[in-house]
C-alpha cells in the first residue's frame, strides 16, 4: 500500500505530473524550467518516498506504471487545489471574499444559476461563486481533481460514489416534445410504443444518449439516423420544424415558454435518473464553502416543487 509522508512535496508532485504529461524529460524540465538530471532526481525521490516505481523506462519511451496511475489521479487533485487555495487566498486578501467552484450538467444550469443568485443576495458581500457546466463524466472529473468544490450532477456508478459526498436532490424523468401541429401534441402522455414510425431526435452526447437509447431499443425503436444535436436549441429548433419529434429530460423543458412546442410525460416505463448534489469526502477549504454547500442543497432540494 502506498503512503505519503512529509517528504513528499509539491515539487515532486509537480515533477510527476509534468512527466506524465510530456512522456519525454526534455519536455518536462524545459517546462518546469529545470535541468533534466534535476528533473530525474526529483521523480526518483519521490518513487523512493513513496516505496513503488511511478515510471517504465525505456531507451525510447517512458509511460507510468499502474501505480502511477494511481498516484497521478492524487497528485493531480492536491496540485489543483493548491492552486486554487493561493489563487483564492490572494482573492480574499483583496477583496474579502472567498471563491466558491460550483459545476452543473447543462440541464440543471438553470436551476443552479436561480438558486445561486438567491445565495448571492444574502451573502455576495462574503462570497463569489463561480458556475461552470460540463457533462456528467467532466464534473466528476473536475471533482477528483480539485477544480471544483462541489456540483450538481446525475449520481454516479457506485464505485466512483465512495470518495464524494452524494445528497439526492429530486428525480429527472424524460419526456417527448413535440411540434404543436403533431398528433401527439394533444396527449397529456405518451407512451413508448406510441412513438414507432416516428423520426426520434435526442441528444447524441452525454448521459442522455444511453439512458434513452436503451428504452428505445426496449420498443423497437431507435434514435435518427439524419439528425444530430447536442445542444438543447438544436432540438428544439428540429422538433419545431416538424422534421422530428425529440426526447430530453424535463430539467431542460421546466423553463421552456415556447406556444410552438408541446411536452409530454413518457409512461410504460417512466424513466428517471437521480440529480445530486457532489462533492469529494475531504475536509473543505473554509466555512464558507461548507454554508454554501448546505444552504444549496437546502434549496435545490426543493426544485422538484418548482416543475
């Protein structure tokens, strides 16, 4: 098993990461603006601190072992949360306020920006959030590695869920939208088998993309082979055509005001997938970032009152 000690310091750290970037000492060093034999040094004391060998060399390749690997994915993490903390620290002297990192899949911005401003209006005096969207793979990544606090996202695999602090907020389920002049456009709900025959549009990157096409496939269905989206406009703008009828998740329609469209629960199954609240188990950069993070939960976790 490897443990860290305090031999063990950023510069090693750095060393590592650069390398492992690079796969070439030359590249590595000219970037961390050290000679090659430095450079060396400081990844064979860190493979010494550490008790495992992080690199296999060869007379022409270098590439890192499993347990690299391993030690990357930490290495990566401490060395962007430093960053963060001396950026943020710099910040806070200069302003008196502290940075908060939030994340969101596109489909819960909208909610995590209304809920956010709400935070803003009480305590903006104290604290600046910051909002990035991503999909679901790239928020869970961001977490591990220390460039966001925290986020709002679909709950992960199990294994992956271990090292975050998971809060369910509400259930998302998927729904059809069609054009107003479309025969479906008069059904309170839709059921799957309803839809055969029908040109399918959804979103060909992201969660969504699995989700959906394992329920259509389940009827026999399958999604469009002629047009392809990945923004939420984009749909809207095939379905408005009346080219194709399109399937998203509700998050997506809750603000939608548009008399040209019309949404509609899928039944026969219902399908639903989990939005949390993430972050990693570790203790937080400051209180604020914790109040913050209680008080969205808080709010967030009445959303599905609110659509």
């Amino acid at each position: 098993m490897i443990k860290l000690n305090n031999k063990v310091t950023l510069r090693h750290l750095q060393a590592l990461a650069t390398l492992a970037s690079t796969n070439s000492f030359s590249r590595a060093a000219e970037e961390l603006s050290v000679t090659q034999p430095a450079l060396s040094a400081s990844i064979k004391q860190l493979e010494n601190q550490l008790g495992t060998k992080l690199f296999d060399r060869t007379t022409h390749q270098i590439g890192l072992t499993a347990q690299g690997a391993v030690v990357l994915e930490y290495a990566k993490h401490l060395l962007n949360t430093a960053a963060n903390t001396f950026n943020d620290i710099q910040h806070v002297i200069g302003t008196g306020r502290h940075r908060i990192r939030i994340g969101a899949i596109p489909s819960a911005v909208t909610l995590t920006a209304a809920v956010i401003a709400r935070y803003n209006a009480a305590h903006e005096e104290h604290v600046e959030i910051m909002l990035s969207d991503m999909p679901n793979d790239a928020l869970l990544a961001a977490l591990h590695t220390g460039k966001l606090d925290f986020c709002v996202g679909i709950k992960p695999p199990d294994p992956d869920s271990a090292s975050l602090d998971t809060v369910t907020l509400f259930e998302d389920e998927l729904v059809l939208i069609v054009s107003r002049e479309h025969p479906l456009a008069g059904s309170k709900e839709v059921h799957w088998r309803q839809m055969a025959g029908e040109e399918i549009v959804l979103f060909t990157q992201g969660s969504v993309w699995e989700f959906a096409s394992a329920a259509l496939l389940q009827h026999g269905l399958s999604s469009s082979k002629r047009y392809h989206v990945v923004h939420s406009e984009s749909l809207y703008g095939v379905v408005r055509s009346g080219i194709a009828i399109g399937i998203m998740p509700s998050l997506y329609t809750s603000y939608l005001r548009d008399d040209t469209l019309h949404v509609a629960p899928l039944r026969f199954p219902t399908l639903k997938r989990k939005i949390v609240l993430m972050r990693r188990n570790e203790v937080s950069r400051s209180e604020w970032t914790d109040h913050c993070f209680r008080e969205l939960r808080d709010d967030l976790k009445q959303a599905n009152h609110w659509f």
